[in-house]
C-alpha cells in the first residue's frame, strides 16, 4: 500500500504542476488586479508556491507513515523547527528594510520543503513499511481501490481550496488586493489561535481509525466525542480572548490594519469554532472508509460559499457579507458531519447537542459577556489584553470542567495534570 501510495502523489502532482503552473502564471499576469511593478515578483512567489505545494504532496504518504505510527512527538520537533527558524527570519527582515516579496517566498518553500525531505529521508531509513519494490509499485487493483478513496477524498478537497483561493479570487476582483491582505490575514490568526486545538485532532485521529479497523465502535464513538469536546475547549482558551482583544491586538502586531481585517477575523474565528464541534465526527466517518456520500455533500456544501458568497457581494453587503457566506456554509457542513456520522457508526445527534454544543455555547456567552467587563474601565493596550485572558479562562475553564466534561473526561484530565505536576 505504500507503494501505491507513492506512485500516485507523485503522478498526480506531475499532473496537477504540468497543468496548473501555466494556468496559474497565465491568471497571475492577466486576470488578477497587481500593481504593474509587483507582477515578475508575484510570478516569482507563485513559482515558489508551486514547488512547495510539489514536495508537500510527493511526502504525503511518508508524513501519513509517521502518522499511522503515531511519532507525534518527531513532527511536533519539525513543526517548532519551522517556527523558530520563521521568527529569526522575519527578525531578520524587519531589521533590514527594503524590497523582501521574492526572498520571503523563496524562504517560506525552503523551510517548507526541507523538513519534508528530512521526514522522507527518515521514514526510508526507519521502517521496513518504507521500501521500494518493483513488485509493489503497478499494482492495478490496489491502484484502483486507493485511487477510488482518494478521489473521493480529492472531491472533498477540492470543495476547500476552491472556497479559499475561489474567496481571494472574488475579494481581489470586488475589493482590491488590500482586502486580499486582510483576508489572509484573518486566515493567518485563526490558523495560529486553533494550532493547539488542531494538534490534538491529528494524535486522536489515528487512534480512533485503528479503533474503528478493531470493530471497537463504542470506544470509537467516546473518542470521538471527545475529540470534539476537548477540541472545541481548546480552541475556545485562545479564541474567546483574542475575539474581545482582536483590535487591539491588530494594532499592537500591525500598527495599521488594512481596512476590515478585524471584521473578516472575527468571521474566521466564528468558522473556527464551528468547524471543531463536529471534529470527531469527520474522523469517525473518514475511519469507517465509507466516503463516497459523505465527501460528496462535504464538498458540495464548501463550494456552495462561492456562489453565496458572489450573491451577498452582488447584492452590495459589503467586505463582511463573504464572512457571513463562511460561516452559513461551515453550520451547513458540521449539520452533514453529524448526521453521517450517527448513519455509519452510531454517534448520537441528541447528545453531540445536549450535551456537548449547548454547554459549550452558554459557557461561551457566559465568558464573553464576563470578559467584556474589563473593557469598560480599561485602556487598550496589553495590561488590558492581559486582564481579559485572566477573566475570560477564569470563567471558562472551570465552567468547561464540571459542565462539559462527563466524570471519566474529568478524570482523565486530572490524571494527566497530576502526571504533568510529578515531572
């Protein structure tokens, strides 16, 4: 199965690259609103994207390797690599002034594509599962059986990069490349205040796919929902302070924000959310390899915000309006996830909405209402960032604990505190 694998994410990236790269430089040079000077350095970035994007999808099944013998830790040592190589670069930038567009990008696919090699280069060397057999590498039928969950999962996909390169496309044509900047923008801060959130979803996932391969459904279905509930809370430490903070904090990091990238943040954000409710529930379904129906709704439903979207932009609502289609779609989508899941294994609706999403929502009010408090009688600035995080997880945490959590959940927390105290 590796080998298929890797003969079909290094076909369909030849594939994609022979056909897109002219595409994409065609559409850089003549579709898109770019100042006239910054066109052979935007070419240039694209270039750079393409050769990333290349690499990132010839690793994918060595990284899926290291996921299914769940070396979480060894990636983790990458991914804080990458960070802390980005802050000294961007230092670096900062403190030399001048044109940094191509350089950025020619930096952002080296520290890219480097720590994938390192992880291709070790998962040859490490397991056995990782070896090159002629015998293996065109093998018709297993081509057919992974090329069918693949497509299938590529449908769903492909419904996520058409609503984000599709928005950006919309934003630049009706607004200019400014909000282009904010859009990304918001994208960039949600991605960073979710990175805890999305850390555990990938550790509980194969987990919960070995369960499901078991025939262990019900500890299936309880890790699941924990997925959910611990992901939601996650999410919900770094979010709901930075929702009350979110100017001040863009004026802190950005000294000017471009125009409504509070606003379209704050939408992003409000995604963010929605999206880690049925969390578990998308692993479930993924697990039981029974996608077809389920990636065709799921990438149906993601592709429907384009057109919603254009509408609400038609109809003169403004920047924010695209916001609105993002979030209308993301219920949507968290609504199918459910659903699928109670068919094809048995997670109950009532209790993903009893006992996880409305909790979790009073708590959420509950702390925003508390943490607004130390907006009427502070002054922006980072002591009142900091008094806000303390109000806000003072009342959230607690909250979540006894209100959330069921007795086995609570417990399980308490063990891992004490074992984290002991070290």
């Amino acid at each position: 199965w590796f080998n298929t694998a890797v003969m079909i994410h290094t076909i369909v990236p030849c594939v994609l690259i022979a056909i897109g790269y002219p595409l994409g430089v065609y559409a850089v040079e003549h579709w898109l609103t770019i100042p006239p000077e910054r066109l052979t350095a935007c070419v240039w970035v694209f270039r750079y994207v393409c050769i990333a994007c290349f690499v990132g999808m010839v690793n994918v099944p060595f990284q899926a390797m290291y996921t299914a013998k769940q070396e979480i830790a060894e990636l983790t040592i990458y991914s804080f690599a990458q960070t802390v190589a980005n802050v000294c670069f961007m230092y670096f930038m900062v403190t030399h002034p001048g044109d940094w567009l191509e350089k950025y990008a020619m930096w952002m696919c080296a520290v890219s594509v480097v720590p994938q090699l390192i992880i291709c280069c070790r998962a040859l060397k490490v397991y056995s599962e990782c070896r090159f057999d002629k015998a293996y590498l065109w093998s018709l039928s297993r081509f057919k059986q992974l090329g069918a969950f693949a497509c299938w999962q590529a449908f769903g996909g492909l419904g996520f990069i058409l609503r984000g390169q599709g928005i950006q496309i919309l934003v630049n044509k009706y607004f200019g490349p400014t909000i282009n900047g904010s859009m990304s923008i918001a994208n960039q801060v949600s991605g960073s205040a979710q990175t805890l959130s999305s850390a555990l979803q990938g550790a509980f996932a194969p987990a919960i796919t070995n369960l499901c391969g078991a025939g262990e459904l019900e500890q299936m279905r309880i890790l699941a929902y924990r997925t959910c509930k611990f992901g939601m809370l996650l999410a919900l430490i770094f979010v709901l302070p930075l929702m009350l903070e979110l100017r001040t904090v863009m004026e802190l990091w950005l000294v000017d924000p471009p125009a409504y990238a509070v606003e379209l943040c704050w939408c992003v954000l409000v995604m963010a959310i929605i999206d880690k409710s049925s969390a578990g529930h998308m692993l479930a379904v993924s697990a039981t390899g029974k996608i077809a129906a389920y990636q065709i709704f799921l990438g149906s439903s993601i592709i429907l915000t384009l057109p919603i979207a254009w509408m609400f932009v038609a109809l003169k609502w403004g920047v924010c309006s695209i916001g609105w289609a993002m979030i209308t779609t993301m219920i949507f989508c968290a609504w199918g996830r459910v659903w699928f899941a109670r068919t094809l294994v048995g997670m109950s609706a009532r209790y993903w909405f009893f006992r996880m999403l409305l909790p979790t929502a009073g708590i959420l009010l509950l702390s925003l209402a508390i943490g607004y408090l130390p907006r009427m009688v502070l002054q922006p600035g980072i002591m009142r960032i900091g008094f806000t995080t303390t109000v806000v997880e003072a009342v959230l945490l607690p909250l979540a604990f006894w209100i959330v959590l069921d007795a086995s959940e609570r417990q399980f927390v308490l063990n891992k505190v004490r074992k984290a105290v002991r070290r």
